[in-house]
C-alpha cells in the first residue's frame, strides 16, 4: 500500500532531524535543561508566531529559540554553497550579518551558522527551512512581509556577489548562484491564499 501523504511528510522530517542531530548537531545549551514547553514558548517569541505547525517543523529542522535568531541566514547559506563551496568572503560577510543579529562568537547559534558554512546541509533542509520561512512570511501584513522578504533577497543576492570582482549582478554571479537565487526567490514570494488567513495562528 502506497504510503499516505501526512506519513510521507513525517518521514521527510523525521529524515531531515535525524540527519541534522547527527552531522549538525546543536552546540549544548547553556542552561543545564530547558523544559520543551519553555523552549517552544521561546522559539514563538524568537520567530514571531504562534502557529503550531510553523513551530513543530522550526523544532523538527533543529532549531531552538537560539538558532532561530539566524533562521533568516539559511538562504544566503544556501547560495554561497550553490557554487560547491563556500569562500572566505562569503563567510565572512554571512558573519558579519550574524553578528548584527547580536549573535556572538562561540555562542550557540554562531557554532551552529559555522557547521553550515564547514559542511553542507543537504537539499532537504534547505527547501524546508525555505518553506517555513515563507509561511513566517505569509503570517504577517503586506507591507511588512514585502519589507522582510525584500531585506532576505538582498542579503542573498550580496552572499552571491561576495566572491566576484565586479558589483555588476551579471558579471559577479555565476549561473549556479543564479539559478539558487531564482530558487529562493519563487520559494519566498509564492503566497499561500489559506496561510494569509490565518495569519500563522493569530
């Protein structure tokens, strides 16, 4: 018997959690324990919604109120790896932006943007973290979602023209980087009629 869609669904990310705890593991937070209601109540505050589903799909990619502070720098992540690897200039550039976030070195969310940047997180992650972003995205008003999802673009196109020697979009970005920003950008902008009426759970 063919597996359902919500089973098929669970397994991806059961798949994608299992695969992040054991080649991206979180660095150990600093509190000895933090109980999951906490946790999740923090995330909500961190990413600004409610939702249940948004927040169960944050927790099943391995995000805690922590990380969730650079959940906005996976799509540059994913541009700078479009090439095949991530260089110098664009990882400095994606750390300058994580520390504009307050995010301090050796923190918990600056390790983890680290692993990101020393190893490449599969497909899967990229397109789901993706996928709840826009949902994030969907939940807030017009204007502000189009001031936000505008500031992720930019950030990414920057990410693609860090390692070229002209500011020029044609002649900085290489076709891969260009097709991940053409990715990115009909991921983000594509508007989920329901989603916008229920505004992620407010």
């Amino acid at each position: 018997m063919a597996p359902k869609p919500l089973d098929s669904r669970r397994e991806q990310l059961n798949n994608i959690r299992n695969y992040t705890t054991n080649r991206f593991p979180l660095a150990p937070p600093n509190q000895s324990s933090v109980e999951p209601e906490r946790n999740r109540q923090a995330l909500a505050r961190m990413v600004g919604v409610t939702n249940a589903e948004i927040l169960t799909e944050l927790e099943a990619l391995g995000f805690t109120h922590q990380t969730a502070r650079i959940l906005h720098l996976v799509p540059c992540v994913q541009v700078a790896w479009s090439s095949g690897e991530v260089t110098e200039r664009e990882r400095k550039l994606v750390e300058r932006w994580c520390r504009r976030r307050s995010v301090q070195p050796g923190s918990e969310a600056w390790n983890q943007l680290n692993r990101w940047l020393d190893t490449r997180p599969p497909k899967q992650f990229f397109m789901r973290t993706l996928e709840v972003l826009r949902q994030i995205l969907d939940s807030m008003g017009v204007e502000e979602r189009d001031r936000c999802c505008t500031n992720l673009l930019c950030l990414c196109l920057r990410t693609a023209q860090a390692s070229g020697g002209s500011p020029e979009f044609g002649e900085s970005v290489t076709e891969d980087e260009r097709e991940a920003l053409n990715r990115i950008a009909n991921q983000l902008i594509r508007r989920d009629p329901a989603q916008s009426t229920v505004a992620a759970g407010k």
